[in-house]
C-alpha cells in the first residue's frame, strides 16, 4: 500500500534533485538558504547523552587458557 504523503514527498524531492542536476553540493546549499529564511522555526535539539551501563548485564565469560 503506497502512502500518499510519501509519494508527494518523493514527488517534490526528485523535483528540487533535477532542478540541480542532482548536484548535492548545489542542492544542500539551497536547503541551507532555505532553513535559514525560516529564522525561529528551525529547532535546534542537544544531542542525546547515553546512559551508563547497568551492573545488570551479564558480564562476557573468560575464556580458558588451553
């Protein structure tokens, strides 16, 4: 089953991909002049910070010496 929001998204990206020859130097550039015409409505988020592992793991078995 195709999802139509997908299938317009694709539509409008292959659009915006040959209007630069598929050049992503020259696409990636717009969408940075694009973003930042947007001003406040761009959200920046802090990066994720992982969490320590639990003593709850099991810890991997040594192996013997021949």
């Amino acid at each position: 089953m195709k999802d139509p929001f997908v299938e317009e998204v694709r539509k409008h990206r292959l659009e915006h991909t040959r209007q630069f020859d598929s050049d992503l130097h020259r696409i990636c550039e717009d969408l940075r002049e694009f973003e930042a015409t947007l001003g406040e409505r761009v959200v920046t988020l802090e990066p994720k910070r992982r969490r320590p592992a639990t003593a709850s793991r099991k810890a991997t078995p040594k192996r013997r010496k021949p």
